[in-house]
C-alpha cells in the first residue's frame, strides 16, 4: 500500500533528461519512492494512500545534498572571529577546550541535533560530517541518526604527531590509535558498528582531515579499507596556498599528488575545498574520478580564493565531478543550501568576468546529483525517480520571493530569488521530517534553550575571548 502520495504540485525531478511535470506526483512506499508522474494518473494508480500531501502551488524535487560539513561547530557559532585568517591559532586553542573536557558528550549530542536541525530547514536531506573530533564519532552518528537526516560520519584518521602535521599529546594519540594499524583497527570497528544505523540512514566513512597528519601508508590504508567494506574516504586537499606550499616543501608534493602516488583517489573519494589546484592536480582528479567539494562561503570567510583562482568552472567541463557543501558554522556559518547555491552560482561569474559561464541548472546538479555521486549513492538519491529513497523537499511557491513563478523562471528564482525559509516540507527515507516548517524528530525549542545554556559559560571561561584576553581587537563584546 502507498503510504505517501505527493500531489498536484510541479515536480521538478532533476533526472538526466531534467524531467518536469506542471501538475505532478510522487507515490512513496516505505523509504522509497514507487512512482513519479502526472497526478492523475498516479492517483489513480495509488487511490488509497495512508497520508495525502497536497502539493498545490509547491515545487517538489529531490532533498539537497550538504556535501561538506563540520556538525560540531554549531556549538561554536560566532566564537570565530571575521577576521580570522590562516595562521590564527583559534583552532588550536578550541582544540585544547576538547581536550580539557570542557565540551562533553552531552553538549555534543546537543550541539550536532541543533545544527543537524538547521540542516533540514536548510534544504539538506543527506550530509557528510567530514571528520568530528575522534572522542565524538559515536555521538554525532547517533545525534545524526536520531535527527531524521540521511549522513555519512567521516573518522579521523593521524598517525603525524608532529610537524608539519598539529603536534598532539600522548592523550592525543591514544584517541586515534597511535599506529596506522591502530589508526585502520579503530576506523574498521567504527564501520561494523555503526554503518548503516538509524535504518541504513548512517554511513561511516575514514576521513583524511588534515593530510599532513597522516603518513602515505595511512593515506592508502584508509583507501584500501573503504574498499574493502564498498564505503568512501573524505578530507580536506589543497585548501589554501600556504597549506599547499608547506606539503610542496616538506614532501615535494601537494596533497592531492601525495594521495595519487599512495594510490588513495578514486571514484569513492570526496575532497573538500581544493582551491589550489595545478594542472597536474587538476589531472590527477581527473584520471581517477575523484570527485571535489566547493565550498564557497568557507573560502570567501577564511580568504582560500576558490574564486579568484580556483579552477571550478573548468573542473566540471573536464567532468570533474563538482559537489557543494556548507561547511561548518565556525566557517560558513550558516547551513542554508539555497544560499550556496547562489553564492556558487554568482561567485565564479564575477571573478571570470563572465555572464555566461553557466546557467543556474548547474548548480542546482552540483546540490543533487553531483551530490549523491559524490557521496557514493547515486543509485539511491539525487533524483526523484522509482526505486530510489524517498528524499524530497517541498518549496512554497506562494512566499514573495518566488512570485511570479513560471515554466521559464522556476529554476532562476530557485538559484537566484529565494532562500531555504520557503522549503515547507522535508521528506527523509520515506518519513516526514518537517512539515509547515516544524521539525518532527526533534524538539527544536528544548534543544536550542540547553545550547544556549550551555555554551554561555563556556565563552565566559574560554582563555581568549574579551577585552582582557590575547584578542580584543578581534572581538569586542557589545555589553
């Protein structure tokens, strides 16, 4: 029996032939979806579903994909300077806060439901958490899991402690397993406990999150490993020039080349920001179908220059597969999937000096297939056709920013006009997660009040933060 039949909206279905239909519908059986087509004829195929959602003046399409995200940052929202910059050693001094137990289980539970929450209304159906600190990898899947969301749990792997990768403690170590091997037997029980939670929703990746942290053997070991159990590998890779410069300098190669001589590309590899890319780089991507993550709002914060002299326009004419991804609140800030969409769209045009680099479609394939190739689930979401997940958000046409809508601009107001506030309804894995803009899997309100309460004491207690402490220019409190 049809348990979801969406009807009498505009289908957008973001197959390959870019499928619409004006008055269209989706039949949803289980956690998939059994038919995609005009209303009448899959109402009349499915007269009997269990809920009925009219869809009369929304746009129905495939839930976006947020294929670059740090879950944990969200306690941290706003503890960033706007002018931090490379080489400010905030990260390492909220990395010690970890360390001195001061962000516990409990306030990372809290913190990833919260931005997990916001990832929804943000038009996200499907993220990849690149990388959470190792103590907090258990926590963040369950947090995920319970969420509603469909995500993949990057887990660190370093087996460097010591430049040019971060210097750790012996505490340190311990938490990733001191060894490769202890590195890999870490990550591989990772995988057999928790792959595939919260109803095949959870994936558990290993993560490369600081190349330089991790030896050529650990490089091809991950890879090696996500072959084994048909998974993927995630990282970060030639972020920023002097990033690039110190892996150039001390191996004599950038971290993408690293990665191609350790054999650890391939099509089930997902590499974030890459704004520094040389030919040679750009061919090794290329050649083994990796595929690259952009994050757009990051590089403009943290100045990584993907715009000025990244090369992502071209990427993607070579075939490159190009993805896009919030990144986390300390970073981007916000979780809003439409508005990435946007800024990717706009930025490139602006610094090629080029109007006509790309129509907006393309942007929305990076939020949706580029997405689900990406993430190695192509198969199962991207697109709204049978037998895929039922993954699918619903925008309120009737908002004013959308208005006037039509068959010739419904794709340039998505890209350019509106924001993730007119997404009304959130289907994941065949369930409601939100409608009316109310989330049903978490208590937003009870969530956000113990964040607040929370984190209040321990921006007070933190070391550098205030008029008294090591950067008062970089943040002045306001009272």
């Amino acid at each position: 029996m049809t348990d979801i039949l969406i009807e009498g909206g505009i289908v957008l279905t973001m197959n390959q032939e870019w499928k619409v239909f004006p008055d269209g519908a989706v039949a949803i059986e289980g956690d998939r979806i059994v038919d995609v087509g005009d209303t009448k004829r899959v109402k009349r195929k499915h007269p009997a579903p269990k809920k009925v959602i009219n869809a009369k003046n929304k746009l129905v399409m495939p839930g976006l994909i947020n294929a670059h995200v740090h879950l944990h940052h969200g306690f941290f929202k706003g503890m960033v300077p706007g002018n931090y910059g490379y080489g400010n050693p905030w990260m390492v001094r909220v990395g010690e806060l970890y360390m001195k137990g001061q962000y516990t289980k409990e306030r990372a539970y809290l913190s990833v439901l919260m931005s997990c929450a916001e990832a929804i209304r943000g038009g996200a159906t499907t993220i990849i958490e690149c990388g959470p600190p190792p103590q907090f990898e258990e926590t963040h899947a369950q947090a995920v899991a319970d969420s509603g969301l469909r995500g993949i749990i990057g887990v660190r792997a370093q087996d460097v402690f010591a430049p040019p990768g971060f210097v750790g403690t012996r505490k340190d170590m311990e938490l990733y397993g001191v060894t490769t091997e202890g590195n890999i037997s870490r990550i591989e029980d990772l995988i057999k406990k928790h792959h595939h939670k919260g109803d095949g929703r959870i994936g558990i990746w290993p993560c490369l999150f600081y190349i330089p942290d991790a030896s050529d053997e650990l490089c091809a070991r991950c890879k090696e490993l996500a072959d084994k159990y048909k998974v993927g590998v995630c990282g970060h890779a030639n972020t920023l020039k002097p990033m690039v410069e110190e892996s150039t300098q001390t191996w004599g190669k950038t971290e993408i080349m690293r990665l191609y001589d350790s054999a650890a590309l391939g099509p089930n590899v997902l590499l974030a920001h890459a704004a520094v890319m040389s030919g040679q780089d750009i061919m090794a991507v290329k050649e083994t179908g990796t595929s690259l993550a952009h994050c757009v709002f990051t590089s403009m914060g943290l100045g990584y220059g993907s715009g000025i002299f990244g090369h992502f326009p071209e990427m993607m004419e070579i075939g490159i597969n190009i993805t896009i991804g919030s990144d986390g609140p300390t970073c981007c800030n916000h979780w809003d999937m439409v508005r990435v969409m946007n800024a990717t769209f706009l930025v490139h045009k602006e610094t090629k000096f080029n109007n006509n680099l790309w129509p907006p479609r393309v942007v929305v394939e990076m939020a949706t297939r580029n997405g689900a190739k990406g993430l190695c689930l192509e198969k199962e979401i991207g697109s709204l056709e049978p037998a895929k997940k039922a993954d699918i958000i619903l925008f309120d046409l009737t908002r004013p920013e959308w208005v006037p809508v039509h068959r010739y601009n419904l794709i340039e107001n998505l890209v350019l006009s509106v924001s993730s506030d007119s997404i009304d309804t959130s289907i994941i894995n065949g369930k409601v997660v939100m409608e009316g803009r109310v989330i049903k899997t978490v208590d937003v309100d009870k969530v956000v009040a113990e964040v607040q309460n929370g984190a209040e004491p321990y921006f007070e207690g933190s070391d550098f933060l205030g008029t008294e402490k090591p950067y008062p220019e970089n943040m002045p409190p306001l009272w």
